[in-house]
C-alpha cells in the first residue's frame, strides 16, 4: 500500500511536466536508442517529440494514440490499449489496473492484471526512468508544473491518414 501511495502522490503532484527524453528499445536482440522531449499537461495529454534518430510525434490523447510522422506527411491514430489516460486523470485507477505494487529502494514494482511489469524509478519524489518488458524511458533535466502552450496539444491538420511505409 505504501508504494501505490507514493505512485499516486508523484503522479496527483504534477500539473504539467516538460523532459528530456532517452528511449532504449530492444528489438531482435538489438538495442534502438531514441531521443528527444516528452511533454505532459494534465486534462491536456501526453506528448513525444523524438528528435533522433527519426524525427516523429506520439500523442496520448485520451483514449486513442495519434503518431506523426513529418518526413513521410503521414498520421496514424488509434485506440489506446490500455487507459493510461485514466491513472493519470486520477491516479487511484492503478489500483484498478494493477496485480501488484511493491516499493523497493525507490523503485516500484508494478504488475498490470493480465499483462507486463512496469517498473518505475523515483529519485527526490520524481519519475526519473520507466521500464517495460522491452523499453524503457529515461527523463533528465525535467521541469514541473509550468505554463505549456495549447499549440502542443493540437494535432495538425496537413498530414495525410494511412499506414507507414516500410
């Protein structure tokens, strides 16, 4: 019970997040490096602008997921797999998602019903990696609780809809 305490007292304190971002994905027994700069409002959504090595933006809108892929004009949108948007609107939905919450030398450990374990790394009260199954999300030079722009969280409307090319 401490440790989901702790996760719903971080995620209740913030109001708007702005990071630096290193996304580390394995793929085919090799690693895939990312970065680039991931934004939060609450009521707003989730942003990520990735920088390198392709340039490209995934939005957290609610319920669905839209990915922007500029060199390509190309959008993608779809539903959320999971309803992130809900623990982040309040975070006590955790306890509704999840199997398992343990805290362990300022980590939780949290097993989702039916699905991975995500573990959570927090230094100073704040979110500063996140690990999935096979992805993991490192945040640096964070700011807390600032004034966003609204242009953040409109989606464009010159990109044409469809599936990527491979």
């Amino acid at each position: 019970m401490k440790a989901f305490l702790l996760l719903v007292s971080i995620i209740s304190s913030m109001n708007s997040a702005v990071c630096d971002f290193v996304e580390k994905s394995k793929l085919g027994g090799e690693v895939y490096t990312e970065k680039g700069i991931f934004y939060f409002e609450k009521g707003k959504g989730l942003r990520w602008d990735y920088h390198s090595p392709e340039r490209k933006t995934f939005w957290l809108l609610g319920e669905k997921i839209i990915e922007i892929y500029p060199e390509e004009n190309l959008i993608r949108e779809y539903k959320s797999p999971r309803s992130f948007w809900k623990i982040i609107e309040d975070p006590s939905e955790l306890y509704q998602i999840a199997e398992k919450i343990v805290e362990k030398k300022g980590e939780i450990f949290v097993k989702i019903k039916g699905g991975e374990e995500v573990v959570i790394h927090i230094r100073e009260h704040r979110i500063q990696r996140v690990d999935f199954e096979d992805t993991s999300f490192e945040f640096q030079k964070c700011r807390y609780n600032i004034k966003l722009p609204s242009s953040l969280w409109k989606v464009p409307a010159t990109f044409v809809y469809g599936s990527r090319k491979k």
